[in-house]
C-alpha cells in the first residue's frame, strides 16, 4: 500500500503533489496528537479495588472504589467522622485490594444514680475475748454523676464526675475487752455440781448449791430472781455478780437457748470459761446431762451490780 502511495506521488503533477505534501502533513500532525492524548490518559489512569468496610455496629459490606487514600474513599461513599471516632488504618493509608476498613462509633453519656454509702466499722479496746459494739453501723446514700464512654453500643469507660453525699453513714463502733450489756464472747462451758471437789455447797454469793436439794432447797438448778428463774453460773472475776447471760450452741440436754445468772467464782474460771450448776457430780440428783462445749455461744443481757447479796 506504501509502494502504491508513493508511484501517485511520483506520477502526479506538481499542483497535486502540492496537495499530497499538505495531507501528509496533516496525518504525521493528527498522529501525534492522537498518541499524546493516549500518553496522558495512561498516567492520569487511576485504578479500582475491592475493598471491605465495617462501620460501627453495622453489617460489614463490600464495595468497589477508587484506590485513594482512606479519607477519599470515604468521602467518595459519603460516610462521615465524629471527632471521637476511630479508624483502624491512617488516613492518609492508601487502601489496597481486599483491605479491610473499620469505624468504631464513640459516643459519651452522662448518668445519674443514687448508691450506697457503706459504713465504716471502728474497734476500740485491746484484743481481749470480750467484744461488745456500742454502735450499730447504718448505711448512708451519695448521688454520683458518671461520663460513659461506648464503642459501637458497649461500655468501655466509666469515670466519676460529681458526687454529693445525701446522708452520711453512721460508724459500728465495736469495743473489745470488759462488760457492759450486749456484750458477747465465745468460750468453754463446763458444768459443775454442789459436791465438786473443793466445793462447799455454797456459791460466792452465799447461795446455797446443794447436790441433793439443788438451789436454795428449791430442788431444781433454777434462782429465781426478779420474777425471773435462772441457771446459776460461775465466771471470771471480770463479770460482775448478778450479770445476766444468754448462752447458745452447747451441748446440754436442755432447752437450745437458756439463761444464767452469775453467782460464783472458780480457780479454774478465767477469760472466756464459763461453769454452770447442774446439781450433783456423784451420787446426788443431776437436774440436766451433757458435757463440755468449747464454741459455747454467750452474750451478757444485763450487767450485774457486782454485790454478793444481789438475790437477796
């Protein structure tokens, strides 16, 4: 086809050849300017991807888009940032194929809400095995305002911002060592009867414990004393006569719960020991059976004036 082009040319007139020279001029202009277009459409070429986008507690979906940085891609889905959100890449990350973008939706929240003030509990005393509390503790109330932070719907922060306290608790205050009413201790009980070794049918008190007649001639362990019967008890020097104990968890073959009032003293009856007649320890009468317990449950009821002659 070149050959047939140029013998046209050879053979035409000069007019024509003229013509000839002007077209080819033409084409060689048009040529080149058609392949500078292409040139520049190559470079100004940008490429697609697949990419994966998980926005906050949304469904992750799949979308086809310009590869361009993270803030161009999205901008190009017309998704927007709140300034406590987060992103798992740069910004300025150029995404690549398959890659996998995620927001995490931050949002804060205030809250209000009235809670417990527990009280604080305050010994006093030394560590003796005598406990009394003097005050019973009582709760109080605080309003507390928090800031909650979430990420996508879940809490991940919880900061205290205010507080006010509505009612102030009230301290338990617990005194350890000596009596006084209510106090309570845990210890021996043992039992003991009107023809002990050492004993002479006679309390400190002057009651008569006899092991045949029992207490007072009354022919049972009871004093009765203000309206009121009592087993009689022998404690340390530390709790006063006339002192009224309740004791609990022993191992008596009496009522589960009973009531002693102390009357006598013994050499072997220290700190938390505690004796209580029972009639005879021989041949005489035994008004109740059992033996020693030694996680007895006592707690003083009403302290005693301390005068031998209180039952009088």
């Amino acid at each position: 086809m070149l050959k047939k082009a140029k013998e046209i040319v050879v053979s035409a007139n000069s007019r024509t050849k003229g013509i000839l020279a002007v077209a080819c001029v033409y084409v060689v202009v048009m040529l080149a300017t058609v392949t500078s277009g292409a040139v520049n459409q190559i470079k100004n070429f940008i490429p697609t991807v697949d990419i994966k986008l998980k926005d906050g507690i949304q469904e992750e979906k799949d979308y086809l888009v310009k590869q361009d940085t993270v803030s161009n891609v999205l901008n190009e889905l017309n998704i927007e940032l709140d300034k406590n959100d987060t992103l798992n890449k740069d910004k300025e990350e150029v995404v690549q194929q398959n890659d996998l973008i995620k927001i995490t939706r931050v949002e804060t929240k205030t809250k209000t809400q009235i809670e417990t003030l527990e009280y604080s509990t305050v010994t006093k005393g030394s560590g003796s095995w005598t406990k009394t509390i003097e005050q019973e503790g009582k709760n109080g109330k605080v309003k507390r305002t928090y800031l909650l932070t979430y990420a996508n719907g879940k809490e991940t922060n919880k900061k205290l911002i205010k507080e006010e306290i509505i009612e102030k608790p009230v301290d338990k205050v617990i005194r350890y060592g000596g009596v006084s009413d209510g106090t309570t201790f845990t210890g021996r009980l043992t039992t003991y009867g009107g023809d002990c070794r050492g004993c002479g049918g006679t309390s400190s008190t002057g009651i008569k414990l006899s092991p045949k007649t029992g207490v007072n001639n009354s022919n049972s362990p009871y004093l009765y004393y203000k309206g009121r019967k009592y087993y009689c008890l022998a404690a340390d020097r530390s709790i006063p006569f006339g002192t009224v104990i309740k004791i609990s968890n022993h191992n008596l073959n009496t009522d589960g719960t009973i009531y002693g009032i102390v009357v006598d003293r013994g050499g072997a009856i220290k700190g938390n020991k505690v004796d209580i007649f029972k009639g005879s320890e021989g041949s005489g009468k035994s008004y109740f059976g059992g033996g020693t317990s030694y996680n007895t449950k006592f707690e003083v009821v009403s302290v005693g004036s301390g005068n031998a002659n209180f039952w009088r």
